[in-house]
C-alpha cells in the first residue's frame, strides 16, 4: 500500500469490461481482449488508480452528499441529477480520499519502532561507552528516523494538499503532523545526545 506514496496517484477513469474484467478507458466501444461491447453508462465505471490497487469508488451525491454506486444517474435519497462528469470527478475525489487514508494509515505503524528506539538507543549507548569508548554504534541509530521521517514528507508532498478532502483525511493529515513532529524530535534528540557526547 505504499506504492501510490512512491509514485504517486493518478487518476483515470476506467471501464471494467463485465465479461473479463480487463480495464480499458473510460470511453472505449469494446474490451480489447474480449471484444465485449462497453457501456460507460453500465454500472461498472471504476475509477483505477495506478500501481496495481483497484478502487470501485462512490460518488457523493452533490445534494445530500450520500455516497452513491458509479454509474447511479439519480441519486435514491433525493432524486438529485447526477451528471456523469461530476460523477467522475467526485468518483476521483472520494478516491484520492481513500488512498491518502490508507496509505496513512500503513505509515503509522512506524510510529511503533519510534517507541522502540528509546531502549535500544539506551542499549547502543552503553555498548558504545563500555565497548568502543567513543560514540560508535549509535551513528548507526542515527539511520533509524530516516524511512520514517522520509515517507512522512513524501506523503505531505503527495496528499497533503488536497483541498476537497474529506473529514477522515483531515484526520489522517492531522495524524501525520504528529507522526512527522514525533520523528522530528527523534532525529534532534539523537544529534542533541551526540552532540553533547562529544563535548
Ligand atoms: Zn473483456
Ligand atoms: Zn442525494
């Protein structure tokens, strides 16, 4: 799931071809495969994203914001209209939602070594001194903040400024603040107890 994080998200609308499940764009007369005809009208518009990860997204309906199936031309709730270029960009907007959430999400289990190096930098330390006599190992601590600290500026330059996000992605954003202060302090203590080390 870190894959849209490394090369990032694209968005575009797909047909996925009822008979063998191929995608081919959104707009294309028949599968290429199998040569079944598509409808974009049919309910099976995807909105694929990249890199492997398929979403069947939903579109919120732009009266009542219930989140409808692509392909709902009339939303069950209000029997507002819904336009099939608005359904698209919605579609893409409620998967750019889902993707920064998760991806997110799989970053934060980071957070757990963040917890782990305070005993083992405490272990490095004491090798250090008792073994070496000199500041040795916890160069090699020195390493530890750096996927962490890395893939939470990435995810900030990929997802974090998307303004039709929604509430769980502001959440998610603000989880990943705290994820990236907490990695920032981390890598300061490190150099901070280096720096004093030699001192
Ligand atoms: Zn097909
Ligand atoms: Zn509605």
């Amino acid at each position: 799931m870190l894959q849209p994080l490394l090369k990032g998200i694209r968005l575009a609308p797909f047909v996925e071809c009822p008979h063998c499940h191929a995608l081919s764009q959104h707009g294309t007369p028949e599968c290429k495969l199998c040569n079944t005809k598509l409808d974009s009208k049919d309910l099976n518009l995807i909105v694929a994203v990249n890199l492997g990860a398929r979403y069947t997204p939903f579109i919120e309906c732009p009266n009542c914001q219930r989140l409808v199936k692509v392909g709902t031309t009339r939303c069950p709730d209000c029997y507002e209209e819904i336009a099939e270029t608005y359904a698209l960009t919605s579609a893409a907007t409620v998967v750019f939602n889902t993707v920064a959430c998760d991806v997110a999400n799989d970053l934060r289990s980071f957070d757990t070594f963040a917890m782990l190096i305070v005993p083992v930098g405490i272990g490095v330390y004491f090798i250090d001194r008792y073994s070496f006599g000199s500041p040795t190992l916890i160069y090699l601590a020195l390493f530890w903040p750096v996927i962490p600290l890395l893939s939470t500026i990435l995810w900030f330059y990929r997802f974090g400024n998307f303004a039709l996000g929604d509430d769980e992605y502001l959440r998610a954003k603000r989880r990943m603040r705290r994820t990236l202060t907490l990695w920032l302090a981390i890598t300061a203590a490190l150099i901070i107890a280096l720096a004093v080390w030699w001192i």
